[in-house]
C-alpha cells in the first residue's frame, strides 16, 4: 500500500530517524519503502546522515540496498557506494 503511489522525502525530514529505529524489524520491507521513498525525492536531499546509518544494517541483515544507493548517489550523496560495505555505527546498540 505505501509503494503503490509516488512518495518522497522532504530535504529536512524526521521520516529517516524513525525509519533507522525501525530497521532492526522487518528490513526488507523498510529497504523497500525507503527506496521507494528515495525514488521520489528530489533535490537537495540533506538524509544523507541517516541514510549512512540505516544501510550497513540493512546490508549486514542481507537485505539488498543497491536501489537506496542507487537513489542516494542521484540525490548527490557520492560515498553512497561505500554504505552497504561500513559496519554498523559504533554507537548503535547492535553494533
């Protein structure tokens, strides 16, 4: 249902920190919403910070997040490539 209409990110948002909250649960739904979120948002797109968060967990959990890198190297972010091979954040719980 939240994929079937276009949606985006607002450049100042509080949807990614709640979205990096809930990644430990059900994260191949949350890569989906959040590359679907990311596919319908323009620039300047200033998430790069969460976003940098949320995709070593997705990755390191398995999920493919070639499509929210794909949407952050077009929003600008160019060490997007990098994400998926960075560990989890030292100051994550489940680092």
């Amino acid at each position: 249902l939240a994929t079937s209409s276009t949606a985006g990110l607002g450049s100042h948002g509080d949807v990614l920190r709640q979205i990096e909250e809930a990644s430990k649960s059900r994260p191949a739904e949350l890569a989906v919403l959040l590359s679907h979120l990311l596919r319908g948002t323009t620039p300047p797109f200033w998430g790069g910070y969460y976003l940098q968060r949320i995709v070593p967990r997705l990755a390191a959990a398995g999920v493919d997040v070639s499509g929210i890198i794909e949407e952050a190297l077009r929003l600008g972010h160019a060490g997007a490539v990098e994400w998926a091979k960075a560990p989890i954040p030292a100051d994550d719980p489940d680092a």
